[in-house]
C-alpha cells in the first residue's frame, strides 16, 4: 500500500478580506467592520491575512492597509500578504509600511489595470522581467518576501525564479471555472506541471482566485507543495452564512482533508 498527498508540509490559508470592505463601502456606517472580520478570521485559525487595495479604493481603502498592519503586530506568528500592481499604487504601501515599523511578510505583485474588475491573468515573460527587477529587489531590500501572479506555465517557473521572485501564485480561476465538467483534468494538469517545474528549482508555490470548499481539496491533493492559498470571495461568501469563525474552520478542513494519507492498491 502507497499512501499519496500533495506534499510533505500543510498549506497555510490566507483570508482575503477585500470583500469585506466591498460591502462596507455600500454605507458609511463602518459595518462591516474590516479589522473585526480579519481579528476573528484570525481567532479561528486563518494563518494570514491578505489585501488588494486599488487605486480607486473600492473595496480596500489605504486606512485599512495600515491598520490591519497595527492589528498583525499582535498576532507575530500569521502573515500579512499585500497584493497589487507595483507600477501602480503597491509599492507606496511597501514604502511606507516600511517605514512606519508595521509587519508585512509577503507582497504579491498582480498585473491588473487601474479599472480592472478582478485579477483575470498573471506576468508575461520575458516581457516583464526588466521592469520587475528592481521592484523585486527594492522590496527584498526591506525584508519582505515577493511573489509572483502567475499563469500555470511550466516553461515560466525559471524565468519568475530569475527575475528574484520568492513564489508564484498561481492564477486558478481556470480551474475553478473547469470544476464539474469534463474539463477539469486537464486544465489541473497544468497547474501540476507547473507546480512540479517550480519544484524542480525550489520555487515557492501560492494559490488564488476561486477556490472554495468543493474544489480546493482536490486541487491541493493534485499540485505539489502549495504553500499557502489565498481565499476572498468565497470564503466571504460561505461567512455570510456560517459566520467567519465556521467558515475558515471548514476551508482550514478542506485543507487537512488534502493532507490526509490516501490509500490506493499497489
């Protein structure tokens, strides 16, 4: 008997509170309240805490940012994960959190317009690469950890690795949108030989965009070493009917369910 799972260390579960603020913003009450949802995010377990904020500040306001930085100072053993376009507004966020003494563990650089409804595609190489650089470098400088979005391209995976990146993250909207039809195995053999080609040279590897309680144990059962996932929309979603607490209680189950010694005959 061969006992198979994804890898050998547990994925961690970052909770995006985007959405939060979304709704938030549709008042000025201050209810939902982002820092509270976060707080009782981490209460359950969540091992982060991710934000995208836009320049237009839709949903994540630059006041959140910041404050949600305060709240992670008591909590040094999760993460805090900033995302964004680092040609636009993110590395101000870099900057001055730096300066400021406040936590930030890990920056995901997303290559979305200003005006763009969702992250929907990951950096271009060689394309992207010179202008990367720097950025990457400035952002290792002030200890901070660098990933990059990204597409699950096997061929990719050295040149995000040359460039200075720490880890991908993987853009799984495809996945997602194959789950349930008879797509899904092959769109998620991709995402496995991307996985196993970032393997291959000790690249980090994050995941986002879609997954939920149906699809991610499947997904990390399938790609190797996912290090952390990301989770916004649908974890949201699931809390406005569990509560926060259930919620990343049952995503962090997903998760261990993914890691659980799975038998099969020799």
């Amino acid at each position: 008997m061969t006992a198979t799972h994804a890898s050998s260390s547990k994925t961690a579960l970052s909770v995006n509170v985007n959405k939060v603020a979304l709704l938030r913003n549709t008042r000025h009450l201050g209810i939902p309240d982002v820092l509270r949802a976060a707080r009782l995010c981490l209460e359950a377990g969540a091992q982060g805490i991710t934000v995208h904020p836009r320049p237009d500040e839709r949903h994540i306001r630059s006041s959140d940012v910041y404050e949600l930085a305060a709240l992670m100072k008591d909590w040094p053993d999760r993460e805090f994960n900033v995302e964004g376009n680092p040609l636009h507004n993110l590395m101000t966020f870099v900057r001055n959190l730096s300066a400021r003494g406040l936590p930030l563990h890990q920056c995901t650089f997303v290559p979305d317009s200003e005006g763009q409804f969702t992250s929907d595609h990951g950096w271009n190489f060689p394309d992207d690469a010179e202008r990367l650089k720097p950025l990457i470098d400035e952002v290792h400088r002030r200890g901070v950890r660098v990933s990059l979005f990204m597409d699950p391209l096997p061929q990719a995976m050295a040149a995000a690795q040359a460039v200075g990146a720490d880890r991908v993250e993987f853009y799984t909207e495809t996945y997602a949108r194959a789950w349930g039809t008879a797509e899904k195995d092959r769109v998620l053999s991709n995402f496995v030989h991307a996985g196993q080609a970032a393997a291959a040279i000790n690249l980090g590897v994050n995941a986002g965009h879609d997954l939920n309680r149906d699809n991610l144990t499947e997904f990390l059962r399938a790609v190797p070493g996912v290090r952390e996932v990301s989770i916004g929309h649908a974890l949201i979603s699931d809390a406005l009917e569990l509560g926060y607490s259930a919620a990343v209680k049952d995503y962090l189950r997903c998760i261990d369910d993914a890691f659980e010694p799975r038998f099969k005959p020799e």
